[in-house]
C-alpha cells in the first residue's frame, strides 16, 4: 500500500494521455534553528495528461495537508513556521494520473544552527623560524559544516596563501604554516561561516598567539609520507622506490626525496606504496575517494512494442563504473516491483542485472511508469519513463506522403514515409512499377525517409511508399514536381560607413515563376526583424525579384556579416556581404591602480576597441565622495596619446577614497567609459591648512573660551585626527599648548583659578594626524570670561525739577574697574508708603529702573 490507490478506476487512453514526467523536483532545505516566522517552499511540478494530481510523504507517512501548517500550492508544499524536531525529515512527492505514478527524490528538511566560541582565552602557541606549525581552530557546535577563514591581528584582515606557506583545512579548520618567519608573531582568529537557505551565520574564536623565535639550525617541514631504516644496521642506506598500484609514481604528481614522498595533485581512485628494502616490502597504504552519484544514461521510454513477439527491452540507466562505495539499485513501476503483487509483470519475465531491467514477452497490461533509483550512502537518484505498448495495422490517414512535392532541378528532395503501425513495419518505395534501391542519386534509408539528389526533369513523377507488418499492409502515394532552381543575380557588396550613417545593401535574384519568391536578411546567423517600422532595417521597395535592405543610422552594433536569403517553398540561393561600422572607441579594459600615494597614483589599462579609427587620446576620469558625480582628473602628462596603456593622476586628496574611469577618443567621437576600477584610499599626510574662523570669548568665572570650526573630511589627510591649541597672556612670552583629539571639537574651555577676569589673550591652533603636524593659523585676540563690576558709582545727586518729575546724576566709573565691557547702570528709587482704595497698605521698597540704553559714559537721567 505504499503508493496505495495510484490511478485507480482510471483508464491510460493511448495516443492521448501521458504519464507524469518531473520538471521540477524537491530540493533539500537548511532552515535557521529557532526562526519561527519564515516559510519553506518545497517545489513539485510534473508535465502529465489528464494533469497529474499530488501527494507529500515525510519520512514514509502522509503529510497531513489538512493542517493549517501545511499548503499546497500546484503541487508545491509550503510549510509555515517550520519547528526544530517537528517539522524536519524526508520529504518527497507523488505525482499522479490514470497513466501512473512516479515518485520523486528525496529532500531532507534540516535545522542549521552555529553556536559561538567558547569564552576562555586560549594557550600561546611557539613556532621556531623555518619550521611549521599549525593553530586549532576547535569549531563550537554547528550545522552543517562550516566554511573556514582565519585573520590576524583585526578584522578584517584575512589571511591569503602567501605563496602557498598557509593553508587552512576546510575539514577541520585548523591554520597551517609551511614554514615559520618572524613577522608571522601576531594574534590569529577562526573565522568561522555557515551558510544556510534564506540566512548566513558568522562568528570568530578568541585570539591565537603565535610567537616566531629565531631558530639558528633553519628546519624545513612539509607533509611527508617516511620510511626509516633500522638505525642500528651497519649496512648502507637502502634505496627506495615507491610504486602506486606496481608502477612507478608520476613525478608531475609526487616528488621523493629520500623517504619521503609528496602527493600533490590529480589523486586517483587507490594509491598503494611499497617499499622494497632489500627482500622487504612495506604495508600497503590505502587512499580510497568517494564519488557521488550520476546517471550516464537515463531510461529511454516511451516504447511502442509488439506484445505478441519474445521482444526483450532494455531500461538501462547505466551508473559511471567507478562509483565507490557499493551501489543498491531498485526498479519501480508505478508502485515497487518488490511490494506490488497485483503487477502483471510476474518475477519469471523480469531479469534485473545492475542498472538494467529487462522485461521479456511484452504484453499490453505492462504499459505504465517505470522508475530505476539508485542509491548509496551520498544519496539517492532517481529516473523515470512511460512505456506504452501498442498494437497496430499500418495505417497513414494521419500522416501520409505529401501530395505534391516541389523540387528545384539541381538539387535534392527528402520525402518522409511514417505511417502508424506496431509492430514496426517494412517499408519500400516505388515510382510507377519501378522498385526503388540505393544508387548514386537515390537513397532509401530503413527509417522510410526517400532522398533524390541532383534533381532532373526527369525525375518528376508519382512516387508511393509502401507499409507491411504481420497485421496488414497500406501504401501513400505523392507527386514530385521539378522546378527552377533560385540563384542570386546581385549578390551585396561589402560597405563602410560612419556610425549614424545610412547604408543600402542590394540583392536581385531569378527564381521559378510559378512560384513566390521572398527575401530575408540575417546579422551574423540571426535573423532580423524587417516589419518593424520604427527599427533600424527597412525593405527597399520595388520588384519582386528585388530585395535590397536599408540600414538606418547604423550603430556600432550593426558591424558583422550580413546575409541575404532569395527563398521559394522548393529552395533557396544566399550571398553575404561584410558592413564595417566605424564609430567612436570601445571602453578601455584592465583598469587597474598602481603605486598609490598621498596625493597621486598610477593607472593602467588595455586598450579596447578601435572601432576602425585610430584612438586619438584618453581622458581620466574621478570619483570621490566629495564630489556628487565624476570629474576629469588631473594628470601627469596632462595630455595622454592614443598609444598610453598607462598614466599618473595627480592633485590628489591625502587620505581619501577614489574611483576612477579611462575614456578612450578618436576623431568621431568619444567612447564609452571603462569599468570603474577598485575603489582606492590614497596614503595618509600631515595636515597641510589650518583649521578656520578662530574666536571665543564668554563662559562662566574664571573661563577662557576658545572656538573654530572643525576641519571638513577633505582637509584631515589622515587618521588620529585633532587640534593643537597655544594660548597666552598678550605681551608674555609663554605658550600654554593643549591638545583636543576629536576631530568634531569646535571649543576649547581653559580654566584657571588664578584667570584674571576679561584678561586679553592671544591664541593660535593647527591640526595634526598620525603624520604630524600642520602650520599654525594666524593669531586672534580672546578674552577670559567677564564679571560683575566691583565698583559702585559715586556722587550721586538727585534734583527734584518738577511735582512729577527728578532728575539724578552720577560720576561714571573707570573702565579698569568694570571687569568686562561696560553696558549700563541700574536707578532705583524709594517712594513713601500709598493707600489704595480698598484702605489697605501697599509699600514697594525700591523700584527697579533698568535702561538698556545707557551708555558707560551716561550721568544722569530723568524720570517722570
């Protein structure tokens, strides 16, 4: 009951109806361990008639498609939030209809998880120079495997081969070194991938130092497989020879030196070693490598065969002999052959040898899907066919002998025999009463198929093929009519032209005037579209006998050979003719920079194509992020020749990230830009300008303030980026130097207990980098931070002028007193106590008078 009511009550209609074949299969599936919103989509499709209908399996039992969780769409399963131990297994699908069924291979469902690297420090490890080491990598728990990558020192700066003295396993992670140097002496980290579906998973392990020491007895080391001698035999060292499989080793594949032998490339299916010392041969050593699964040869069905007859086909998906390890080979029709007792095919006509089934005495109940799977422990395949077996009188009322077969003299004509019979019938030819046979001009082959070469006048007449088997005979008969052959009478001419130019290319050709003559072109083999009123080809109209193409505004693209086909229903005559496009050149390639420096670097390049006109000169052209698109850089010479494959680009950005492009010109034109090369950072430089807008002033007691604007991205020239502030009292002779190492700073608050109030300073700041320093800006004047004057105005008088109005005067104070910039003075005044007309008190002690407007010079004032 494994694929239990498959088909059932349904009939396979032959000639109408076909079994399912796959067009898409499962795949298997890693999924996140632990994401519980996404989907898994395992695909199913199957060409079939009727259509095929579909089932799921996960290991062995029905998918319950009832379930929310599960969906089917078309045949595919979708399965929503799948779970870590629920959801996982294998997975295949069944494709059904009243013709079979056929089973899929299998997808596994996994759950991928990467765990992270243990916490602990791990031990130094020592490595004498001129030896090897190796570092472990001790992945953490993981599935699947794992992709293998080590940096040193920070990431990401990752280890390359170095000419072959690191290699990092892919098996277990591990870091070797061939041969130690001291400035191996660093920090190593495993950089550790796992790669799954929908998502890619990193971490890195804690720091491996390794420490190089000097070694004074330089050792070398390589992988080796070594034979030693007795060390205490007093007889000469032995030779060695080492044999794979009783011959020699290739000395493209191993090297020997003394005993050790290096196994380096194209290791083959076994490698045994010998040794022979003396009488003595060494143990055998066994290499064996695994290969997984392929079909050489798939089933070849569908069949129609003759169920009477002991005919014995052969379902022979042959499997490459090499395989290793052993291979189990199973045969399906429809259900297992093994676990189907209902099967017309009895044990007695089935003969299974390897990858062959061989089905004997044919009968019309064998009809169905037949599947062979293969598998060992790398995996299963599978290949699927439908045999139809058929019974059937010659018969050609659907497909007969053309009735009327035109033939160009000169030529050759095909006439098809295929009538619908089975089983296979006899065929023959005849023209009137002459039996046909094989001559120099005339060809019967056993398919059917009737050839005339060198057709003739003479060979116009009616010709009839006939079909025999055990069941009966029929016969179709046609007419061949000879016509005039097609020839070219104005073949095209060969053109040159300017891109956006126009261009006629002629063709006239004489044909059979009973029959209609067309014409089409082709660009290099493809055919091209002439109906398109707005495309660039056009006919050119006039006679029928003429059919000329127009060209408009030809493009570089246009360029190649073109063909010209003068065709009727009987032959056809071609000629070509070859159109040069000429047209500004084709974008330079190999764009690469070299020799980068602070402020310029080297470019080179190959030169692209001419397009026929000589390259006139190259222009460069940059890319930075402080610029919104490109700009044509400055070079060194500032005129570059056609014949340059290389130049200098100078006035450059210390520091900064560029691309650049090479655009190539001739006398038509300029050409399209190359591919942008890498993007390049230039060397780093010492600051060169100073930093801006110098000032400051204000702040709390005892506060020197001091501000500028920050340096923009392109003025820095480096990292390790800050300001270098000096300050001093005006007329000493002492700087005061602080540092601010942000490069975002705008300020700068000194303060100082001792800091005079609204003491005149004079400040001056540059900028540095890891390169060193740049000049100085000019000078600028700041004052400290101002307080409260310390000094009452004296003399104060007050004049009454009026019943409503006073006048009050005072002697102004010196400026040394005021402790800053002087703004004004306060008056206030006392009145008398008032009554209001609730006869309750109201006192102000003094009112407030505040004048902005005074001026430090102001005496007096009046007040109403």
């Amino acid at each position: 009951d494994w694929l239990e009511g498959a088909g059932s009550g349904d009939v396979c209609i032959t000639g109408h109806d076909s079994g399912p074949v796959f067009e898409e299969q499962p795949s298997s599936v890693v999924y996140p361990e632990g994401l519980s919103e996404g989907k898994v989509t395992l695909n199913c499709q199957a060409r079939a008639s009727p259509a095929a209908t579909y089932s799921w399996r996960v290991n062995g039992t029905d998918v319950p498609v009832g379930d929310p969780r599960y969906t089917l769409v078309a045949g595919n399963l979708v399965i929503s939030g799948p779970q870590f131990g629920r959801d996982g297994g294998s997975y295949q699908c069944l494709a059904i209809n009243r013709c079979g069924t056929i089973l899929s291979r299998a997808a596994n469902l996994k759950f991928g998880y990467l765990n992270d690297f243990p916490g602990e420090g791990r031990s130094p490890q020592t490595a004498y120079e001129g030896a090897g080491a190796f570092l472990a990598c001790q992945p953490p728990a993981h599935y699947p495997v794992l992709s293998y990558r080590w940096f040193v020192s920070e990431f990401p700066s990752f280890m390359k081969p170095d000419g072959g003295r690191w290699f990092v396993s892919q098996v277990t992670g591990n870091l070797y070194l061939a041969k130690a140097e001291p400035n191996d002496t660093a920090s190593y980290f495993c950089f550790t991938t796992i790669n799954m579906d929908i998502s890619t998973k990193s971490t890195f392990s804690k720091a491996n130092q390794l420490t190089v020491q000097p070694d004074a007895n330089a050792r070398k080391s390589a992988p080796a497989i070594t034979v030693v001698p007795d060390p205490f035999s007093c007889k000469p060292r032995p030779s060695i020879r080492w044999l794979r499989n009783g011959q020699p080793l290739s000395t493209q594949v191993y090297t020997h030196t003394h005993a050790d032998t290096h196994i380096h490339t194209h290791i083959h299916t076994y490698i045994h070693t010998y040794n022979p010392l003396s009488p003595i041969i060494s143990p055998f050593l066994y290499l064996s490598i695994h290969r997984s699964l392929y079909l050489s040869n798939h089933l070849s069905l569908p069949l129609s065969l003759n169920p009477f007859l002991s005919i014995s086909p052969i379902i022979s998906p042959s499997l490459y002999r090499s395989i290793h390890p052993s291979l189990y080979l199973s045969h399906y029709l429809s259900l297992p052959l093994s676990l189907n007792p209902s099967l017309a095919l009895s044990q007695d006509r089935v003969e299974v040898n390897g990858g062959r089934l061989k089905v004997i005495n044919l009968a019309l109940e064998d009809s169905g899907m037949y599947q062979c799977v293969a598998e060992n422990k790398h995996g299963t395949i599978y290949s699927n066919a439908e045999l139809r077996v058929q019974v059937q009188v010659p018969d050609f009322r659907s497909n007969p002998v053309r009735r009327l077969v035109p033939a160009a003299r000169g030529g050759q004509v095909m006439m098809e025999c295929r009538p619908r019979a089975a089983p296979k019938p006899t065929l023959f030819w005849s023209r009137g009463t002459e039996l046909l046979t094989n001559s120099s001009r005339v060809t019967v082959t056993p398919d059917g198929m009737l050839r005339i070469h060198n057709i003739s006048r003479a060979d116009e007449g009616k010709y009839t093929c006939f079909a025999e088997n055990y069941l009966g005979k029929a016969n179709s008969t046609g007419h061949l009519s000879v016509r005039d052959a097609t020839k070219i009478t104005l073949a095209p001419s060969n053109a040159d032209i300017n891109q956006g130019e126009n261009v006629t290319l002629q063709c006239h050709a004489s044909h059979d005037p009973t029959m209609d003559l067309t014409f089409t072109w082709a660009l290099n083999g493809a055919l091209l579209d002439l109906e398109d009123p707005g495309g660039p080809y056009h006919r050119v109209e006039g006679k029928e006998t003429v059919g000329d193409l127009l060209i408009v505004s030809g493009h570089l693209s246009q360029a190649g050979i073109y063909s010209c086909t003068a065709q009727t229903v009987v032959d056809s005559a071609s000629a070509s003719a070859k159109l040069v496009v000429r047209g500004p050149p084709g974008p330079p390639g190999g764009l690469v920079v070299k020799n980068v420096a602070a402020t310029s670097v080297e470019l080179r390049w190959s030169r692209g194509y001419d397009n026929h006109s000589p390259i006139g000169k190259y222009v460069i052209m940059g890319h930075s992020p402080l610029s919104p698109g490109w700009k044509r850089m400055r070079t060194d010479p500032s005129n570059i020749e056609g014949n340059a494959e290389s130049i200098r680009v100078v006035g450059l950005l210390p520091w900064m990230d560029y691309e650049f492009q090479v655009i190539a010109s001739n006398i038509l034109g300029s050409g399209e830009p190359s591919m942008s090369s890498h993007t390049i950072r230039t060397q780093q430089a010492a600051p060169t300008v100073a930093p801006s807008g110098l000032g400051g002033g204000g702040g709390d007691r005892n506060e020197l303030i001091i501000t500028w604007t920050p340096m923009a991205r392109e003025y820095q020239n480096g990292d390790g980026f800050g300001y270098i502030l000096a300050f001093r009292k005006q007329n000493s002779p002492t700087w005061v130097v602080e540092r601010v190492s942000n490069v975002e700073s705008s300020r700068y608050v000194y303060s100082n207990q001792s800091l005079s109030p609204y003491c005149l300073f004079e400040v001056k700041i540059k900028a540095y980098n890891r390169k060193g320093e740049g000049p100085f800006s000019q000078i600028a004047v700041v004052h400290s931070a101002e307080e409260e004057p310390t000094v009452a105005p004296s003399r104060i008088n007050a004049t009454a002028l009026t019943a409503f109005e006073m006048q009050v005067s005072w002697d102004p104070i010196q400026h040394l007193s005021t402790n800053g910039i002087l703004q004004g003075y306060e008056v206030r005044t006392c009145t008398t106590p008032t009554y209001n007309i609730c006869d309750k008190l109201f006192y102000e002690p003094w009112s407030k008078v505040v004048c902005s407007t005074f001026s430090p010079q102001t005496n007096g004032i009046s007040m109403k």
